[in-house]
C-alpha cells in the first residue's frame, strides 16, 4: 500500500484528495451531477479519518453550548475588560489573565459574565436591555453564592480571583444601580438612597482587597498596585471650598458635642485628595472607587441619616464622577446626584454647593436646576 502523503499546510480533513481513484468521465456529457457526487463521497470519506483518529473509545456526551455565556466572554475580552484597566500595563492582566483565572474560580467567571451581561445592557437597545439584565442578575446570585464559601479563608490560592472580583463587584454596583434603571428616579432621596447602596456595596469589598492584596502585590498582577503619582496641588478656588467644609465641621462640633468631627474630617481629607489627583488629570475610575472603598462606616451611617454635611460632601464628589462621565457604568450619575442633593438641601446648606454646581454646570448652574 502506498504511504499516506499529505502537504502539511493542508488541513486533515482533506488528506488524500489526489489519492482517490477518479472516475471515467461521462459520455453522456452531463458530468455536473457525476463531479458533485464524486465530491461529496470524497469529503466523506476524508471527514471519516477524524472517527479512526478517535479510536474505539466510547464518546463523552459534551453539553451544549451555552451560546450567551460564550458571547458575554467575549464581550469581556473585547471591551468590558477596559471599565477596570487604567493603561496599556493593566490590559493584558484583566483582558487575559483574569479570564485564565476564572477557569479555576466559579464565583469569578460567573462575575466577569455578569459584568459584561450589564455593560451590554447599558449600551445596547432597550428591546435586549431587561433581557441582559436578567442574565446578569443570574450570574451574580451563582458568583455570590461561590463567593461567600471562600470569604473566610483568603490565601495564595484563591487570592487573585477574590481581588479580581472584588474589583467586578464595585464596577457591577455602578453600573445595575444607575438611577436609570431604578423606579421612582424623579424623587430625589431615591436617586441618593441609589448612590448610597454604591456605597454600602463599595465598603463591604474593603478587607478582601486588603488581604488579597497583601499576597499578589509582588505577582505577575503587581502592575494593579502601581498608583498614578501626583501632587497634593488645588486651585485656590477648590481649596477655600475644602476650607470652608472644615469650618462648618468645627462650627458643628462647637454646637452639638455629639457631632461627630473625626469622621467628617477624615472623609474631607480624602476628598481633598481625590479632587488634587482630578485637577492633575489623574481622574480615573480607580481613584473614584478608591474613594468609595475607603468611607468609614460611620459615614456611611451618617448618609443613612440624610445629615447635611454628609450630603454636601457626597456632592463634592458628584462633582468628580461627572469628570468621568463619558465611562459608560458611570455615565450621569454625578450630574443626577448633585442635582438631588440641591433639591433636598434647604437654603442654609445650598451655598456649600456652589463649587461642585458651577464646576459642573456651569455659571447657571442654579436656574438649570430650577
């Protein structure tokens, strides 16, 4: 028998092709039928090389393809992995690695389709909208269920996955929670109880970054931790603003003992940073959510209360995120925030807003609102 040959760029399926004994040609003229039938016996007979590959072995069923998880990862891959990458460093670590993690780690695939079920229904038509969201909230009930097994024993193993979907866990509050997609959104204190949630939901991923983040720093994932530098530089204008914050905080204290300074001045502080990082240009979804992550609880309780100062800081902030607008989880809610938080404030607390409200909208930005 004559050895089987073959050009290895072809592929295996057509191995043989010239081996094949050829018919005798057709004299009755009509060989269109006779070429086509000679055709198909050969590829049947090439396509039957893959069973003899496969030898006698009984076939493992294989479940069908889940056609929607397959289009959300590559929905992922191709775009949503940039809502949590800040430069060309970060890319090939939450476009590629992340995933490759994922594989060995349920809680977080099911995350990372989840994420990108949201994106798809903030950016596509509304007819698919309710459709993605409703996969998108399947995935994560499964990822949080997963998650939950591993929150009590973070270490080497598992590290990375539970930092990474920490991360997912804060972009996919921004993005299900917009007022957009919330009922009642022309009530103000709905539209804020909204950005609390964030807030709420921001906070509980605290002490799994801190722990996870203490084991992969030095990984091949270090470049997560590289931070933007920058000077603690603001505009004069900025900085009586942020003055004045404090002032009315010590003006507080000095009327009521149990008002509680610390946390405000804390949380002025790390305001004073993130608005020096915006000025610089380093405005970026990392910064905003750092901010978010690093609320005391005892600011977050004090939001629940809808005190005051709280809220003027929380529009401070408004202030920022609108900067960062053109990001499609983030898209209007700063502008739809500060909005509220003016409606709701009475006139002795409104006059604290007129930084964030004509940074934002603009010389009249009080008749646009009104």
């Amino acid at each position: 028998m004559a050895p089987c040959r073959y050009d290895s760029a072809t592929s295996l399926l057509w191995t043989n092709d010239e081996s094949q004994p050829r018919p005798p040609p057709n004299k009755s003229g009509s060989e269109g039928p006779r070429e086509s039938e000679s055709t198909f016996s050969t590829t049947a007979n090439s396509l039957r090389i893959l069973g003899k590959l496969n030898g006698d072995d009984e076939p493992q069923s294989v479940a069908r393809l889940n056609l929607s998880d397959l289009e959300l990862m590559m929905h992922w891959c191709n775009s949503t992995y940039k809502a949590l990458s800040r430069h060309a460093k970060t890319d090939a670590i939450w476009q590629a690695r992340v995933p490759e993690e994922a594989l060995s780690h349920p809680f977080l695939m099911h995350g990372l389709l989840a994420l990108s079920a949201i994106h798809l229904a903030r950016t596509r038509d509304e007819v698919k909208r309710a459709a993605y969201v409703s996969i998108a909230v399947a995935h994560e009930n499964q990822a949080l269920a997963f998650f939950r097994e591993q929150l009590s024993d973070i270490n080497a193993s598992n590290a990375k996955a539970m930092f990474a979907f920490a991360s997912v866990v804060v972009v996919y509050t921004f993005g299900f929670l917009h007022p957009s997609h919330a009922p009642g959104t022309d009530d103000p204190w709905a539209c804020i109880n909204g950005i609390l949630q964030v807030f709420t939901l921001t906070r509980g991923v605290q002490q799994i970054l801190n722990e996870a983040t203490s084991t992969i720093r030095g990984s091949d994932w270090g470049a997560l931790f590289q931070l933007d530098d920058y000077d603690d530089v603001l505009p004069d204008d900025e900085r009586s603003a942020l003055d004045r914050l404090h002032e009315v905080n010590h003006f507080c204290k000095s009327q009521d003992p149990a008002h509680d300074s610390i946390t405000y001045e804390h949380t002025i502080e790390n305001l004073a940073d993130l608005m020096a990082a915006a000025h610089q240009g380093v405005t970026s979804v990392r910064q905003a959510c750092r901010w978010a992550i690093r609320l005391k609880a005892e600011f977050v309780q004090l939001l629940q209360e809808h005190q005051p100062l709280a809220l003027v800081i929380v529009a401070y902030y408004c202030a920022i995120l609108h900067r960062l607008r053109d990001i499609w989880f983030v898209d209007d809610w700063g502008i739809r925030v500060l909005k509220a938080i003016w409606q709701v404030l009475d006139d002795q607390w409104r006059p604290l807003l007129d930084q964030p409200m004509i940074g934002t909208l603009g010389d009249n930005a009080h008749r646009a609102i009104d």
